[in-house]
C-alpha cells in the first residue's frame, strides 16, 4: 500500500512539472521588468513558451523561457512568415549560432557565440547571399577578417 501511494504521488508530480513546462503564453500577456520576462498577472519571473503574433495574424516570435531568461531557440519572423532571426540561449545569453535573414529569404548575418560573446566564425552576406565579410573571433575579441576578395587583416577590437 504505502509503494502504491508513493507511485501515485510521483505520477502526479511529474504530470504537475511536465505541465508547467509545457505552458504557452501569449507574447501580448508578458511584460519585461528589471531585464526578465513575466506574465502579467504573475508574482514570478515566466517559465515557459511565449508565442506574439504581427497585426497580420502571422507569428512573430516563439521562444521559452525560464526563470524570465531566454533558454533554448527563440526564433523571430517577418510579416511575410519568412524567417528573421533564429538563435539559441543558455540562461539569457546568447549560445550557439544566431542567424539573421532578409525578408526575401536570404541570409544576411550568421554569428557564434559562447555565453553571451561572439566565439568562433562571424560571415555577413551581401542581398544575393554572397558572403562579403568573414570574421574570427574570440571571446568577444575579433581577431581576423577577411572580405570576399581576399583580404586578410588582424584586427583586434571588442564587439
């Protein structure tokens, strides 16, 4: 009897957490205070997906949240429904590849980051998508770039 109870008291635990995570807000109900995301009408910072719509009715943005940070991909788009810009984020910094896209589609941005600083290859494309600009950077630090014809430059500059 007692491993029963204890069974049913996990059951209902873990569908108590797994709906929480699983919330849905309206990006028209979340208010940003003191550099975090909230609901609202909520004491607490928002954990959960937050999805805003443009006038049109189409999405605007999608992303989670936890603990009023972002956490995990947030994607943002044009009114069009074409992609704008799509990142990850680890604890609200950036993390990972973040791109960014025209409204016709075409990249225009693709940079790296490593909590919350550019790490790795940075590349901008011009409106045909050829890439125009490379750039090496570490820990927030660009330190190469190269342009479409060649050119090679040590550079050292904070973003």
């Amino acid at each position: 009897m007692k491993k029963l109870l204890i069974l049913i008291f996990v059951l209902i635990l873990s569908s108590c957490s797994q709906e929480f995570n699983e919330q849905e807000f309206n990006g028209n109900e979340i208010v940003k205070k003191d550099g975090l995301v909230w609901h609202y009408s909520s004491t607490e910072p928002l954990t959960g997906k937050v999805v805003s719509f443009h006038e049109n009715g189409q999405i605007k943005e999608v992303g989670n949240y936890i603990n009023g940070e972002k956490d995990g991909l947030h994607e943002v788009f044009h009114e069009n429904s074409k992609l704008h810009r799509r990142g990850n984020y680890i604890n609200g910094e950036k993390d990972g590849l973040h791109e960014e896209y025209r409204e016709d589609g075409m990249r225009q941005y693709m940079f790296h980051w490593k909590n919350g600083e550019l790490d790795g290859r940075q590349e901008y494309f011009d409106q045909w998508g050829d890439l125009r600009l490379r750039e090496t950077c570490e820990d927030g630090v660009c330190v190469r770039s190269e342009d479409q014809r060649g050119y090679v430059g040590d550079r050292r500059y904070r973003e």
